[in-house]
C-alpha cells in the first residue's frame, strides 16, 4: 500500500515520505499467518506500521486464558506506547492474522528532529500524537462494550459501534468467532448460542463475518 495513505505518513507527500524513510533506517518484514511479530515479555524501540495482511493484539493471563485487545487493520500503526517507554516489557502479543508485511521504525529517529529539521519530520511526529489518541478512543470503546452483564448486550453494544463505523446496518467484523469472543471477554459456544438466537428473533442475520442488524 502507498504510505501516504496511513496513519502515520497522513499528509505527507511520497517524496518526503521517502526522505523521511532514509532518515529513518526503517526495515520492511514479512511475517506468515499465525507467526508472532512482537511477543508479550519482549522490549521494542520500534513502530510498527502493517503495509499488508492483519495483525491481532492478545494477552493471555497466568492461567493460559486468551484476551483479544484488538486488531492492526492495513495501514495501521502498533508498538507505538512500549516504544516511546524504554525498557516496558510488552504486555501483550502482536501475531498476524494472515500473510503480513510490516514497516519497522526506530522510534527515536522518529521522535528527534534530523539535523535538516524538516517541516514533515515534525508532521510524522503529530501524526503519531493523534494515532495514540485513536489508540485511547478504541480502548474505552472496548471498555464500553465488556460493561453489560449479558452476552447480548455485548454484542449489540459491539455491532452498534460496527454499524455507525460503516454507515450502514450491513456491516462486516475483522475478527473470527473466537477473536470476538476474547474481545468481548465471553464463552465462544456460549456467545454462538446467543448470537443463533439473537437471528431467530430477527434482531440480526448473518454469514460468516458478515452481519445484519435488523431495524
């Protein structure tokens, strides 16, 4: 995908993108679906930017028990906050979901100023401010839809968010049965019940990852 048509690079033109990728020394790595790009426990002075594929951002407790936080669509940035605070072990796991490309920037090149103090280093540098703010929106959004005590409830409060996002009461969700479940922080076949029953009462339809809420 062309950068200047992510997050981080928003605004940019491509030939200052492409100086500002020099002055950078940034890395392209490709990841196979299910490999882990970043492990929960490691340390990381990189940002990451996904330029293809999807990635998953999970953590698991003492007991093995696996919470979803969130996915890293195309163009999206991850690491950003164990990056800016040297020495935080990651708590969380970064895998992809599938075949996966992801751009690699130490985050004190991007943070510092290079000697030609270029007006669009200092516009990569806002960037990254609003992308962490987005991070801290979708983390009370996640908030919001754990808060109710049924499983509907979760899920309508989810879709909700899905189809406001879209524009549209059809609507389609990045994750897979059990991501959803972990997201939600429910039982997989006890959230599959409910979501078989939620399409009988004609609350919602759905195939796969497509969904349909009923007016």
């Amino acid at each position: 995908m062309h950068l200047m048509n992510t997050q981080l690079f928003r605004g940019l033109e491509e030939e200052e993108i492409s100086s500002l990728l020099k002055c950078l020394t940034a890395t392209k790595r490709c990841f196979q679906k299910g490999e882990v790009i970043l492990s929960e426990g490691s340390l990381t002075e990189n940002i990451g930017v996904v330029l293809s594929g999807m990635a998953v951002i999970s953590c698991n407790d003492i007991w093995g028990n696996t919470s979803i936080m969130g996915n890293v669509a195309l163009g999206c940035v991850f690491a950003e906050v164990y990056a800016c605070m040297p020495g935080q072990p990651m708590m969380v796991t970064v895998s992809a979901v599938e075949d996966t490309s992801v751009l690699f920037m130490n985050v004190n090149r991007v943070l510092t100023t290079c000697t030609n103090a270029c007006p669009f280093h200092a516009r990569l540098v806002r960037n990254l401010l609003t992308v962490c703010a987005h991070k801290s929106l979708q983390l009370s959004q996640k908030i919001q839809h754990t808060s109710p005590k049924s499983i509907r409830g979760r899920l309508m409060s989810y879709f909700s968010e899905c189809a406001k996002r879209s524009g549209s009461n059809a609507f389609l969700i990045p994750y897979n049965r059990q991501q959803l479940a972990d997201y939600l922080n429910v039982d997989r076949s006890t959230m599959c019940n409910e979501l078989s029953k939620m399409q009988k009462d004609s609350v919602i339809e759905y195939k796969r990852n497509h969904f349909l809420l009923r007016a």
